[in-house]
C-alpha cells in the first residue's frame, strides 16, 4: 500500500479568466493540488514564485497598449 503524498499548498484567489490561463499552465507543469471552484485553487507551495511569474509573462501578452 502507497502512503499518500503529502505538499505544502498555497490557496490562490483569482478571477476566472486568471483561473483558466492557470488551468491551461497546469496542463504543462502540475502544480494545482486542488480546483476549489470558480476563483480558488490550491498550488504547491513550492512553485508559487514561478507560477506567479509566469502568470505576470501570460497576463502581459494580453495586454493592450497604445504603443
């Protein structure tokens, strides 16, 4: 019998749109513990400074600007 994994979370409150590009990343790096609903979920302690830069690199190209 396999003893259950166990990680440290970080809880992440997000509109949907930053949930989904989240969810979208995940498919990539496996880093969500738990979908809570539609604004939260629980990463791996451990990955939240990439995830988090990451998601700043994704949100800025799809930013509009005037330039």
């Amino acid at each position: 019998m396999r003893s259950p994994r166990v990680f440290t979370g970080i809880l992440l409150t997000c509109d949907s749109a930053v949930k989904q590009i989240l969810l979208t990343m995940n498919d990539k790096e496996h880093f969500i513990i738990e979908d809570l609903d539609d604004f939260h979920v629980v990463i791996k302690a451990e990955a939240e400074w990439k995830v988090r830069r990451d998601l700043e690199v994704e949100l800025e190209k799809n930013t509009y600007s005037l330039e």
